[in-house]
C-alpha cells in the first residue's frame, strides 16, 4: 500500500517537532512503521494523506462519540466562531454546559471548566489537598490522570510505599505523596488505608479503566475504595475523562450506581466527550467542596482560554445528541457487536482473544481471560499486537496504535463497518493462528 505521502510528512515533522508528533502515542513506536498523516474525517471514517480510508476506533481518543462532523455540532460550532473566539469573560453557554453536566451526573453540583484532562485531574487534587488539609493521594497503576508532575509516577518497591517518577524532570519530592496502588488490590488498599489513611487527601481512579486497554475495578473493590475514603475523610475522585458520557449518559459512576446503591464519588473529573472534539474539560462535586475554589475559596485554579466558547458550543451540541432516548443502547448494542464479532473470529483461527465493552468503549486482549490489573496486561505479546494493528491497518480499520489503549465506536458506525471490521480481523487472525 502507498504511503508516499505519509512518509514525506512524517519526514517533515521528525524535522521540527519531537518524534513527529505532538502526543507520543501517535508517533506508531509500540507497533512500528509510519504513523498516518489525517486529513480529513467525516461519520465513522478518517481519510489520510494518501487517500486512504479507515474505519476509526480511536475517534480522536474518546471525543468522536457522534462520529466525525455531525451535523448538528458543526453548525453549533460555525455559529459560535462567527461570534467570536475567545472573550476571557462569561458566558451564558458556559452554564448551560455545566447544567447539562450536571443533569445526568447527580454527584456533580457545581463545574468549573478547563481545557484539558490533565488540567482538571491536577486542578481536582489540588483541591482535594486543599479541602482535606492533607498532601497524600492514592493513584493505582495503569490509571492514567493526565501529566501533570505529581501523577507521573509507577509504584516503589514494597508494597503500599511511595512511588517513583516515571517521567525525567519529575523532582522525587514531587511524587513523594503519592502512593500508587494495585488495581483491583483490596488487601493493599485496606494496608494503605491503615498505614495513612488520617493523611490521605483523596484517592483518583479510572474505574472503568481505558489507559491499560479496557479494565474494570470490580464492584467489591470499588466499594471498599468508598467505604474506606468515607470512614477516612479521603475523597474519593473518579477520573471520568474517558468514561464520562462514553460508557453512558451517567458514566462509570452510573455502573456502579447500578451495582452499589447510593454509590456516587466525591468528585469527578471529565473531558473529551463533552468537548467534542474541542479543548474542553471539566472538574465537579458537591457545591461545599467546589465552593473552596477561588474566586470564592482558597485553592487557586484559572484559564486564559476555560470555558472557550467555541469548545462550550461544540460540547453542548454533542451532549445534546447523545442525551437522546436510545442513544447509548444503539451504540452499546453496536460496540457489543464489534466485540463478540471479533471473539467469534479469533475462536475460528485459535487465537487467544479476550474482551469487553461498556457504552461505546471497549478493549480487547490477545489474552485467553480479562486482565485485571496493569501487571496481567502487560503479558499481553506486544508483537503479536503489532501485527494484527498493521493487518487492520492495511486493511481500512484504524485501532489505538498500542495494546494499552481502549478502543472507541461512534453512532455513525454502521453495522457494515462492524461487519466489515470484524471480517478484517478474521483475516488478520488466520495469519496469526
Ligand atoms: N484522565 C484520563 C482517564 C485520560 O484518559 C486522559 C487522556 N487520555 C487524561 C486524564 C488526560 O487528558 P488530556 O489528554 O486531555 O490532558
């Protein structure tokens, strides 16, 4: 296949910006080869500069959730271009889209807007220190809360001890107070608890996991990670960026609301479904908590460009969409569909497959069961990952170049490109058999 255009870009970029990219996954490094340059997308598919088209999974990493150019949202968006970029002053959308939030999700009072998931996971822990008067925090391995310095960081050597940095520039000092955990660990949850718990501010967690592939905390641990935060005076932050309004209307908190009754976390963290596609995200709980941010409290938090109107038009039509009736059933159904197609597939050939979905995300493993924590994914073969993305590739189906990346399907998915897509795979897994 061609890909003249893609190398000469790829070329250009390697030039002037580190790696050929502005975000290392994109840079193909876990599987090899050149990334593909975008030019365009519309409903379920992305062009690159070849010409090429791919059914898209990644969906701009999560965003994409009513597919690429809805209608609705473009014209949300042109509108509020004409009227003008950035003001560095209120706006009435600005509360609409924190009403809209703060509708589906009954955790989430009050909202302040920012422009990225690291901002609003860094902006969250600030504020849970500065709420609880306390520096530690539990994160768990394999949970991504964006880059900021004090979340970089893989666990030490013993059991429950601090971590280390994982990024160079990340001052040991920094990562001193966070404590990085066993996913789905409750015997070194409750040990950590026990050790620290009068010190802890609070504990962040992807609860549907999309940063490992596609791992859920399983409903007892999730229920003593609340249990054991409440009797500790620890919040308990749910980092929804990928999995609000994604897995559905209520997010990972409304699956666990389903499991555990009355369950609901402190805070939540939010971004890329209810920006669109835009730079928007968004922190949130309740008003006694929110109300300690300045201007009205002492935890500083600000943003030349939060609330941007363009990305609040864009948000707010894209919420409106899948805020209709059956939306996350049809797409459910779809992702399902994608998921059990590719199962039945690797059966065929013999290939080991695991998977699961929740909403329109799902992962999947070249394992034969369900990870449960980062150790078990990452025995997942890298190399036989990187062959069967190639063969989709070179066969018009674009998946997360990296086996630790979840996978995304939109309303304009068809039930063709699934068919399509899982035809593809079938191919692919005879030649890994
Ligand atoms: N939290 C989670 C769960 C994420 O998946 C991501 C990004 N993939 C982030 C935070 C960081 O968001 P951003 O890339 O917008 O800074």
């Amino acid at each position: 296949m061609a890909t003249d255009k893609n190398a000469e870009l790829f070329e250009r970029a390697r030039a002037l910006i580190p790696g050929g990219v502005n975000s290392p996954v994109r840079a193909f490094r876990a599987v090899g080869g050149t990334p593909r340059f975008i030019e365009r997308a519309q409903g379920a598919y992305f062009w690159d500069a070849d010409g090429q088209r791919y059914i898209d999974y990644i969906g701009s990493w999560g965003p994409m959730i009513l597919g690429h150019g809805h209608p609705r949202v473009v014209e949300a968006v042109q509108q509020a271009v004409r009227d003008g970029f950035s003001f560095g002053a209120p706006t009435e959308r600005e509360i609409e889209l924190a009403e809209e939030i703060a509708r589906h999700l009954p955790s989430v009072e009050m909202v302040r807007l920012v422009s990225s998931g690291t901002e609003a996971a860094m902006s969250a822990i600030r504020l849970a220190r500065g709420a609880t008067g306390r520096n530690r925090i539990i994160k768990f391995e394999g949970c991504y809360h964006g880059h900021a310095d004090a979340l970089l960081v893989k666990a030490g050597s013993g059991l429950a001890t601090f971590g280390h940095p994982t990024s160079a520039g990340v001052p040991a000092e920094v990562v001193q107070h966070t404590l990085v955990l066993e996913y789905n660990n409750i015997a070194q949850l409750e040990e950590a608890f026990a050790t620290h718990g009068a010190d802890l501010a609070c504990v962040i967690i992807e609860a549907i996991a999309g940063n490992m592939n596609f791992v859920r905390a399983s409903v007892p641990f999730m229920q003593r990670c609340r249990e054991l935060c409440t009797q500790h005076g620890a919040l308990l932050v749910f980092d929804e960026v990928m999995t609000g309004f994604r897995v559905g209307l209520t997010g990972a908190q409304g699956v666990y609301a389903r499991a555990l009754p009355g369950f609901a976390p402190d805070m939540t963290v939010l971004g890329k479904v209810i920006g669109g596609g835009m730079p928007l995200a968004a922190f949130g709980g309740p008003r006694t908590l929110m109300e300690k941010l300045a201007p009205l409290g002492p935890v500083y938090q600000a943003g030349t460009l939060s609330g941007n109107p363009v990305a609040t038009a864009c948000g707010l039509a894209t919420l409106r969409e899948i805020a209709q009736p059956g939306f996350y059933e049809a797409l459910g159904q779809k992702t399902r569909a994608l998921v059990d197609g590719l199962q039945a597939a690797a059966a065929e050939s013999g290939v080991a497959f695991s998977g699961d979905c929740e909403g329109g995300m799902f992962g999947f493993f070249l394992l034969p069961q369900l990870p449960h924590n980062y150790a078990q994914v990452m025995r997942s073969d890298a190399a036989r990952f990187g062959k069967l993305f190639h063969g989709l590739l070179d066969r018009g189906v674009y998946i997360a170049p990296a086996l630790y990346e979840a996978g995304f399907v939109s309303s304009a998915h068809s039930d063709d490109d699934i068919a399509r897509t899982v035809q593809a795979a079938r191919e692919v897994f005879r030649t890994l058999a």
